[in-house]
C-alpha cells in the first residue's frame, strides 16, 4: 500500500543549553506555528506541562518519548523504551557485578534533575537496593550534571573528594 504525503518534519532542538525555559520554549514555539503533532523527549519536568496543555487544546497531538511530562498533563501518548522499575533493578545488579560480594560505596551521577525518566530509575533503583541481595552496597548521593559534559566531569570530580571510599 502506498502512503499519500505524509506531511514535513521539522526538528527544533536542543537549545544550546539544554534548558527547561528553552524546551518550553521551542514547544511554544511549535504550538504558535500551528504544527499538527509535536514530538519531544522531556527534559522539563512539570514543568512543560502548561505549554504542552496549550497544544494540546489548540487541537495538536502531543507525544512524548524517553522521558514523559509526570503529571501527563498535555500528554497524549507516552512512548517508553523500558521498563523503569526493570531498569532499577539492571542498575542495582550492575553494581552489585561491578562491586562483587564485598560491595561498597557508590554513586549517581545522572544528567538532570528534571529528567523523568533518569528519576524513575534512580527511584526503582533504590526500591531495588532495599532487598537483602544488596546489602553490602551502600549509595552514599546522586548528583546531576546537567546535560553537560564539563559539569558532569566536574560532578564526578566533586564525588571523588567527597566520598574517599567510593568505588563506583
């Protein structure tokens, strides 16, 4: 079967600073350009919420992936690529494989706070540690670097001094 014209895309993003005041703005943006859909991996939080209830009531559809708007207010449909509590759990046994028996103390360093997604990990994965198979592994702080690779760097810097006996 053949498809008859299926329209134009247009990217817009990432601003350059990977902000919250500029993916709502870029979805803003979206919205008054009168776009049919709009596509985003959010990186807002809640935050974006108004601006994705604004398309949506100007009749757009708005679809999230990776990362969806945790309210879901202006949300039409949530993609996601795993499950956040499977992943929890891959995560707790990832350390437990890297740390062995003997455990120790290790860290988060995630991207940003306002990243859903990263957030539902880090919280399965800490529902995850609460079972017996993980006591020797002790979580001593998550972090966030932003979306940048210098803070980031710098976060992991940060861990390292703080926690003399980190291991991961």
């Amino acid at each position: 079967a053949e498809i008859g014209n299926p329209g134009t895309l247009e990217f817009l993003g990432p601003t350059p600073e990977n902000s919250v005041a500029g993916q709502i703005e870029i979805l803003t943006t979206a919205t008054t350009q009168g776009v049919d859909a709009i596509m985003i991996s959010n990186n807002a939080g809640d935050q974006i919420a108004p601006a994705a209830q604004a398309a949506k009531d100007a009749g757009m559809t708005v679809v999230t992936w990776d990362s969806p708007i945790p309210s879901a207010e202006g949300e039409d449909l949530f993609i996601a690529q795993v499950d956040f509590d499977e992943t929890g759990v891959v995560m707790a046994d990832m350390a437990l494989s890297i740390l062995g028996e003997a455990g120790g103390q290790f860290a988060i360093l995630s991207a940003s706070p306002d990243a859903a997604n990263q957030n539902a990990w880090i919280a399965a994965m800490e529902e995850a540690l609460q079972d017996e198979k993980y006591a020797a592994l002790e979580l001593v702080d998550t972090v966030y670097g932003n979306d940048q690779s210098e803070d980031s760097y710098n976060q992991a810097l940060a861990l390292v001094d703080k926690y003399p006996d980190l291991k991961l």
